[in-house]
C-alpha cells in the first residue's frame, strides 16, 4: 500500500500520471479539450453556418441549464480535461455568460477557458468576461469589407467586430484569433488584406476551408484548399515563413518577418488533421460529438436528468470516446453525409452574398424558420449562385460582356439562358475560371494620377425647378444637400459596387448648376486618384447618388422627375489611354 505522503506527490506531479483511460480513444487520442456549445442562437445569420431557410430551434427546455453544463463540464475536467471552449449560436448572447465563465474558470484542474464569438456584443461583455475568467479568445471575420460582412452574415455590424478586436487587444489577449472561412469567388479576394492585419498588431489569422453541413449548399468549387490559398498569399509575401505549430494545433501556422502577428491554414478538407485531434463537443441540448463531421451523438442530458450517478455518466463518455473513428469520412464523402447545420453542433467560426438581404424587420434570434426573411423569394437555394448572377448582370450591360464572349441572350422563342461555357468565361476580366465573381488583381498595375469625370441630368418639371432655384423646398437646400451626399455616396463606392476596389480618393467633387430652359438639374462629379485603378465608378457613382438626393428632395412637389442621362464624360492616366466624350459620341441630351 502506498503511503499518504507518496499518493499526495503523485498527484502532484501529473505528468507521470496516465491520462484518463476514459478519454482516450482505441488510437491513442487523448481528450483534453472540450467545446461547449452554450446556446443555438445566434444574432447572425452566416451562409456556410445556417441553411437559408433556417432552422428548427431547440424547445427551452430541452436544452442544457446552467448547473447542468457546469455539472458535466466538472466530470470532464475530473478526467483530464483542461482546456473548454464556449461557442455557440453566439455564446455572448446568453444572459448568463458572465456567471458561467466564472462557475467553469472556478473548476479545478482547469487551465484554459476560451470563447469563440462573433464579436458584435466583445465591446459591451468583454471587460466582465475577462475579470470572470476568460482568457482566451477567438473572433469570428470573414471579410474586412461592409457590403461583403452584411451579404455573408445576412446583418449589419462590421463595425462593432472591429471595435471588438481593438479591445481585446487592448485588454491585453495575445493573440486576438480571427477565424476566416475562405470560400472561392466570396471572400478568395481579401486574403492580402487579412495578413497585412497582423503586419503592427498581435493577430492570428486563420484562414479556414469552406467544409459541408447540412443546408449549406456545399461543393468543392466553392472551396479554396490551403495550397492554392498558400500560392496566393506567397505572390505579395515572397519571405512567408512557416513556424512550428503547437501539439495538436490544428491550424498550419506561417508569418511575414518582420509582422507582429500570424496567420495560419485549417485545412479540415484537403489535409485533415485527424490523427491529433483532442476535440470533443457538446451541444447546447447536452449530446456529446467525438467528431466535429460524424453524425453519431450521445445525449448527457438525458443521462444527467434521469439520475445517473457520476460513474456513470464517465463510463457512457468513455464508450463514446472509444467508438470514435479513426478519421472523418473525407472531402469527396462528407457532403452526402446526414449531420446538424454547423449552428446547431455549436463549432460556428462565426460571421460573411447576389441579392443583398433587408435587415429592416429582422428579429435578434432565430425562433423558427421563417424567421430569418419576410419573403422567402429573395434568397435562391445556393446563395452564391444569386451572388454571381447579381454580378453578371453588371457585367452584361458594359462592354466586357459582349457579343465575342457571350454565345447568347435570354432567346426570345424559348426564353431560355444559355450560359457562356468555359473559354467564354476566361475573357470576362471580373468572372474566374469558374464562373464566379472576383475582383481583379491590381497588384501589379502602375500606380499613375489618375481623374475621371462625371455627369447626370434630372429633369424635375417646371414648378420644381422654380422652388428649387429659390430655395423655396420645404426640406431645405436642394444643391448643397445633393452635392454633399454625392460626395458622400462617391466616397462609398466600394461598399456599393462589390467588384470596385477600395481606393484612396485624393479629390472627390460635385458641382450643380440649373438649366432653366429645360428644367433640369446638371450634375458634375470628378473624381482624382494616385493609384493602380481608375476613378470612373467613383465619379460615376458620386453623380448617381447626387441625382437621387434632388429626386427625394423634390418628390413632394413632383413624382415625374427623371434621372435621364447619366455617364462618364472623360478619364484619363489609366494603361488604356483616356477617354473623352465628345459631340459625335451620339450622347442625346435627355431633357
């Protein structure tokens, strides 16, 4: 028999104890890690996470209370477990999470308490998270572009996200993780601008392949692998290095000498890593998942709720973790398999499409599934197939998408869409190989001075036009307003065209004038910039937006006004060579 003294420093010294037989599946895989999904909601609503339709909540009851997820949590950490993470639904929004990080930090033998969010509320909840106990945290960031964010996510908020990272870096997390889910033709575009993130702050990007759940419309032409990924970053970042990864890390880990921070490739699809994985989860209605990709589930709950005594509930999570395979069904296999939308497994990373949603009427969670869109017709099947028909219809009214790339319109007798085939598409300069939208590549492009200029007419009827030359509107003064909100609206072209790069504009102007023998508003917009693209949609759309302001400004006193001509006028410093319209160019004067 042992003595006291010598059981007391075996315990002591945990690393010569065995781990707990109870976690270790038939490979040597030890647990040590548990994910715990808190709730099933979300203030969210992200494409690759939730199913268009939505989903069938969890009645309230039937989900975990918080002393049982304590409770079970503690039977974990007993065996070895020293690392959970709180994830969702959006963990944050459960009005207790300041109590549960505290009740689980409390746990003894637990080391790590993390949080993957998806930031909205990180300004608001953070300071009393951290006190209680969390540290270490995880934000969900598809993309760094506002447009981008509300297609994907179907909600507003970039914003807030931002201010979210800025705090916890401030609060001293190190590093903040940005989880990224790259999916080809959405976001396949940012990848630079994710790294130069990490170039002055301590930032661990994780760019993510897109991976199937139910109801998220996946296929592998949506999923950029981590090697193609890897190729692109490494054009700009010639000097990438790649890092040594820590034990049973799941993310491939690279920096950029000289950048503060990290970024780093899961590559859950072409190179999984399941022969490391520590991982089990459990979800917000108490089942235990071995495997993030298998559909096969244990429920505690019901253990936990019909008396099962500590024992018990061990052996039944040993017999789990012992069936578990010895990896996931593989990229060409998993999609046809029956699992849980990611939002109800509880491993979202959180946030990002045609059509772009109204968010006017939207509920802050999901309680059934029609809550998610007041008219079902607005969002297709497969979002990215609205995504890229959105764009093509830009591109079939400019000349890219002309007669020699395109082998026919909507035909007349079958009215039928014949959709260009491969080498059709490889001409459109905005359309990839594989029919999806992109933004061209302007990394190598000379920076010249580049102006481009502007101009739309609104005709707005003879006792407008009078009110408004003397200033007589009742919702005040017509041309200064219109040019304000023209410069405003310019300034924002790239969150309104989706394809339009961001830009440093270095001038942006309007100028209006009245035409009294016609009684039209003339507007003028130019716009100037140092840089590897051109102005055009900036100046174009500054004069646009110019034009719609006086249409509101007028509509009370007329509903007949027109937008009647609206185009470019010149450009110039572009590789092309400028453009200037002139008289013969056959632009009739509209008023």
């Amino acid at each position: 028999m042992k003595s006291a003294t010598s059981e007391t420093s075996l315990f002591e010294n945990q690393k010569i104890l065995p781990f707990s037989s109870f976690l270790t599946d038939s490979h040597g895989r030890q647990h040590n890690y548990l994910r715990i999904s808190l709730t099933e909601r979300c203030n969210l609503r992200c494409q690759y996470c939730m199913p268009a339709g939505g989903v069938d909540l969890t009645a309230k009851d039937k989900l975990l209370s918080t002393s049982e997820i304590v409770k079970i949590a503690s039977v974990f950490v007993e065996e070895g477990v020293d690392k959970i993470r709180l994830t969702g639904g959006e963990p944050s929004i459960r009005p207790d999470i300041v109590e549960l990080v505290g009740l689980l930090k409390a746990l003894d033998g637990l080391k790590t308490l993390a949080m993957t969010t998806n930031g909205l509320l990180l300004s608001r909840k953070l300071p009393a998270m951290k006190e209680a106990g969390l540290n270490m945290l995880n934000i969900s960031l598809d993309t760094l572009i506002t447009s981008k964010f509300e297609f994907i996510t179907r909600r507003k908020g970039l914003e807030k996200v931002l201010q979210g990272i800025d705090l916890a870096l401030e609060m001293g997390y190190n590093p903040v993780k940005l989880n990224c889910v790259v999916m080809r033709g959405l976001n396949d575009d940012e990848l630079h601008s994710f790294v130069e993130l990490t170039r002055d702050k301590d930032i661990d990007v994780r760019f993510i392949e897109y991976m199937p759940f139910e109801g998220n419309k996946w296929n592998d032409k949506k999923m950029v692998p981590y090697h193609e990924m890897l190729e692109n970053i490494k054009r700009k970042y010639s000097d990438l290095r790649r890092t040594e990864d820590a034990i049973n890390d799941t993310s491939k880990a690279f920096l950029v000498p000289g950048y503060r921070g990290k970024i780093g490739f899961i590559t859950s699809m072409s190179e999984h890593f399941c022969g490391s994985c520590n991982r089990l989860r459990l979800t917000a209605d108490g089942n235990l998942k071995v495997c993030l990709f298998g559909n096969a589930e244990t429920s505690l709950r019901d253990l936990l709720r019909n008396g099962a005594t500590k024992e018990e509930l061990v052996s039944v999570i040993g017999q789990a973790v012992g069936r578990k395979k010895k990896q996931h069904a593989g990229m060409s296999n998993l999609p046809s398999m029956k699992n849980r939308p990611m939002i109800l497994i509880g491993d979202s990373n959180g946030l990002l499409t045609g059509r772009f949603i109204a968010t006017s009427s939207i509920r802050p969670y999901c309680t059934d599934k029609g809550d998610h869109f007041s008219n079902r017709d607005d969002y297709l099947d497969d979002p990215w197939t609205t995504y890229r028909e959105t764009h093509a219809s830009l591109l079939q009214a400019s000349s890219l998408f002309n007669a020699s790339t395109r082998r026919s319109n909507l035909s007349q007798e079958t009215h039928e869409l014949t959709i260009p085939d491969a080498n059709d598409q490889l001409k459109l300069t905005h359309v990839d190989q594989h029919g999806q939208a992109r933004m061209v590549d302007i990394t190598e492009k000379p920076w010249t001075i580049r102006r481009a200029t502007a101009q739309a007419i609104v005709w707005i009827g003879p006792e407008a036009f009078r009110l408004v030359g003397e200033n007589l509107i009742k919702k005040g003064d017509v041309l200064k307003v219109a040019e304000i909100a023209g410069i405003t609206g310019g300034k924002l072209t790239s969150q309104l065209i989706p394809l339009c790069h961001p830009i440093s504009l270095h001038q942006l102007g309007v100028r209006i004038s009245l035409d009294s023998e016609n009684n039209c508003v003339i507007i003028e917009s130019n716009a100037v910039t140092h840089g590897p693209t051109g102005v055009e949609m900036e100046a174009l759309t500054a004069a646009a937006v110019a034009s719609l302001t006086v249409i509101d400004m007028v509509k009370a006193v007329t509903k007949e006004a027109e937008i009647r001509n609206l185009h470019l006028v010149s450009k110039s410093g572009g590789t092309r060579g400028d453009f200037n319209r002139t008289k013969n160019d056959n632009v009739p004067f509209p008023c």
